[in-house]
C-alpha cells in the first residue's frame, strides 16, 4: 500500500509540474509534447483507480495549481478524454 501512495505522490508533483508548464508556457513547442505525458498518466490513472482516481486527481490538482500559481488547470482536463465514457471535457 506504501508503493501506491507513494507513486501516486509521484504522479501527482509530475502532473502539477507539466500543468504547470502548459498554462505559464502556452505558446512553447514543448507544450504538445506535456500534453502526451499527462495524456499517459491518466492511462496510468484510469488503469489503477478508474474514473475515481481521475476525478480525486483532478480535484487535487485544480486546488494545488490554483493556489501557486493563479491558474484553473480544469481546461487540460480534456486530455483525458477517450478513457472512459464517463469523462467528458
């Protein structure tokens, strides 16, 4: 159980950085290439914990980001679309 706090701990300060990165750099070449990493954690995601885990990431993340650095990241939640019927944005 340690293993999957801890990874998911991983997970989650990876997404904040590449969120981050893409709403302060949303003009760099390097965002599409953030967007494929984030795209493959919420197949990480998904594959662990279903739409749950999604959404409670996704909440997680929103608070974080928002507090640090003023954004809203919900406009990348799209990137996980196509995992689940039941994730739409």
């Amino acid at each position: 159980m340690g293993y999957i706090l801890s990874m998911d701990f991983m997970l989650e300060e990876e997404l904040i950085d590449l969120m981050t990165y893409c709403l302060q750099n949303p003009e760099s070449k390097d965002v599409n290439e953030k967007h494929k990493r984030i795209t493959e954690i919420g197949h990480e995601l998904y594959a662990d914990g279903g739409v749950d885990a999604l959404e409670n990431f996704a909440f997680v993340l929103k608070n974080r980001i928002t507090e640090e650095i003023e954004k809203d990241p919900s406009s990348l939640r799209y990137l996980w679309n196509g995992l689940t019927d039941e994730w739409q944005y």
